[in-house]
C-alpha cells in the first residue's frame, strides 16, 4: 500500500508541474506520506458536524484601499518571501492566508486577491521556497512541507505590526491546485485550531490526506469539470469526505487556471463572487452573503 500510495503522489504532484501552466503556475517535520482515506462510496456519509457562527463585524460599505507591502520570513532555513495585501480599515479585520501553486506565485493572483482585501480582508500570501517560480529546482514532494510554512508565517504577521490591524478570531486558509493540497493539509495532517474556513481552488487531499480534525470550520471548494492537471473527480472525492458545513461550486467546462487567474473570462468573475460571499459569511458573519451564493446543479450548499 505504501509503494501505491508513493506512486500516485509522485505522478499526482508531477502533473500540477506541467510546464507552461501557469497556475500552478500555479512543528516542523519532515514530509510524510499519508494513506487516502477510502472513497465515498466505500463509507457511509456521516450527518455534518455544524460550525458556530461567528458574531456579526460590520461589513465594509464601499471598497477599501489596499496596500501592499513585502516582507520575508525563515523557518529552520526555509526563506519565506511573504506578500501582504492590507485593506485600510480602521478597525481590525478577518485574514485569509493564501498558498500559490506549482511553479506558482503570489503575485500572480493579485487581481482575486486584491480584491478580497478590498472587501475587508487582509491577505498574506507566501512564496514557498521549492515550489515558487523563482525557486532553485523545483521539488513537488515539498508541498508536504508547506503547511507547516503557512501556519509559521500566519504566526509571524500577527506577532508583528500588522497584527494589530487583524482580528485573529477570524482567520481562513486559501489556495490553488498545489496551494489548494497545502490549504486542505491544514485541516487535515497538520490542522491549524486557528482557523474557522477554508476555501479550495481546484485541490484535493492528495498527500495530506482526508483525515479532517479538530474543531468544525466552514469549507468551500471551487473545481472545474474540465481540468486536466488536477480531476474533478478527485477534488470532488475530497469534498465528499469533509465532515464539516461546506460547499462546492462545479465550473462547467473549468480548466485547472482560467478560473482563479484570468479576469477576462466569466468564469473568473463567478470564482470572485462566490469566495468573496463565502469570506464574508463565515469571517464577517455577514447573513446577506448567504443570498449573494448562487442557487442550481453547479453549486452544492450544504453550509
């Protein structure tokens, strides 16, 4: 079983690597292997355990500015060029910690971003260091690793100045294909208690399996039926195993990067606007977002 499940992971992650797909584009301890949980259809589906509400923070009422600044961490020799995007709020707002992808970049998903951090939401988005498209030589089995880095520079940013611009009771994890195995790993092998949400660009448990735990958190996936790098079938098998409130939008015809990356395509504005409404329900307790989700066969809402 061990070998099996080596095998897929290196032809899993190996396939996120694709050359020229640029959306993948994108405690420590050492990376270990985890065994998938079964499938699905070999369980029977357990009654979803709710996740309390955060109480209502005023939503802000226009966009916000946002700054951006760079700062760079080290964890145990892990150099961790960080991006913060700052909305200017006087009060403090909810966080969101962004992983990119393979051969990825933060930068490179600065328009969805960006705009979450105008709608009131501080974003911190590292750059890891075998993944990034700057990185040395690029090392799939490394994404194993990154949860740890994810929940260490979370660690950072609230210790440091900009912590007191965040409120730290509100706190969500969010990624893309690689970055979306990175987000999962943080509530699966290496939960971070912090975090109350979850959103999952085109991802699945692949590595960091699906053993979800400890307190119930909120979590969206997003995954087009066409992608080709990372299968719907298997983001949806990971979906199908979270025990939590969650829900998942289908983006017909959906490759594994236009969605989250490319403005001018429609099915970027409905990523945007579905995130954006998840955040703000679950960060904001924001009960108006819930009638800005869709409706219909593409989105299953089981929040």
């Amino acid at each position: 079983m061990r070998r099996l499940v080596v095998a897929l992971l290196t032809a899993g992650l190996a396939g996120l690597a694709t050359p020229g797909l640029a959306g993948c584009t994108g405690q420590p301890a050492p990376a270990k292997w985890v065994t998938p949980s079964p499938s699905p259809a070999a369980t029977v589906a357990p009654q979803l355990a709710h996740v309390t509400p955060l109480p209502p923070l005023p939503v802000p009422q226009a966009a916000l500015d946002v700054s951006r600044q760079e700062v760079t961490y080290s964890r145990e020799g892990r150099v961790l060029r960080t991006v913060i995007w700052m909305p200017s709020s006087t009060t403090r707002v909810p966080a969101v910690i962004f992983s990119h992808g393979l051969n990825g970049t933060p930068e490179a998903f600065a328009p969805l971003l960006t705009a979450w951090a105008s709608a009131g939401f501080a974003v911190i988005a590292p750059a890891y260091p075998n993944t990034t498209r700057s990185a040395p030589r690029l090392d799939v089995y490394d994404v194993l690793n990154q949860p740890a880095d994810a929940s260490f520079v979370l660690s950072q940013v609230l210790a440091g100045p900009l912590g007191k611009r965040i409120d730290n009771t509100r706190l969500a994890a969010a990624g893309h294909s690689a970055g979306a195995i990175t987000t999962v790993g943080l509530f699966t092998a290496s939960r971070d208690a912090r975090l109350h949400a979850g959103v999952v660009l085109a991802g699945s448990g692949l590595g960091v399996g699906t053993a979800f735990t400890g307190t119930p958190a909120s979590l969206l996936f997003v995954h087009g039926d066409a992608d080709p790098l990372v299968s719907y079938a298997s983001g949806k098998a990971t979906y199908e195993l979270v025990p939590w409130s969650k829900a998942m939008l289908t983006v017909p015809g959906g490759n594994h990067n236009d969605p989250y990356l490319r403005p001018d395509v429609t099915s970027y504005a409905e990523v945007r606007s579905v995130t954006l409404a998840f955040l703000l329900l679950e960060l904001y307790g924001d009960p108006t977002a819930r009638r800005q989700l869709p409706q219909g066969p593409s989105f299953d809402d089981r929040l």
